[in-house]
C-alpha cells in the first residue's frame, strides 16, 4: 500500500503548536499516553500532532488544551 501525500505542505505555525504541546508536557512532567488518555485520542494521533505532521481539529485542540490543563492563549503563545 502506497503512503498518502500531503496536497498541501503544513505551515509553520502548526509545526510550532506541535512543538508548544510537547513543551507544555515536557515542563508539567506528564508523560504522552496520559494526556491523550485524558483528551480521549489517540496516542498515535497526537504524536503527529506534536510532531507537526497532522493538522488538528478545533474540538481537538479544546481536548488536548483541557488535558494538559492550559487556555488556548497558553497553547497560542509562541505566535
């Protein structure tokens, strides 16, 4: 089976909102499964989304926000 292609390359502010979550996990010591746990996704998904490989939903965001315990002001910070 072929690998799907992006149409469309990612933009780098969503390849910075990754790397903000992983920062946001790194500094409260939670670990990944957890905050994908607690935001009900999965793991997978959300490592593509830290690693700016996937591009997320707004429901998504709000989950993932709501996890890790910060406001999307939080989350929007780097910008």
């Amino acid at each position: 089976m072929e690998k799907r292609v992006r149409k469309s390359p990612l933009t780098p502010d969503i390849i910075n909102l990754g790397k903000q979550i992983e920062e946001i996990i790194k500094l409260k010591g939670l670990k990944t499964r957890e905050v994908a746990h607690d935001a009900d996704l999965d793991v997978e998904n959300l490592r593509k989304y830290i690693k700016g490989k996937q591009e997320m939903k707004v429901s998504t965001m709000l989950k993932i926000t709501k996890s890790l315990g910060v406001s999307v002001a939080e989350l929007f910070k780097f910008l």
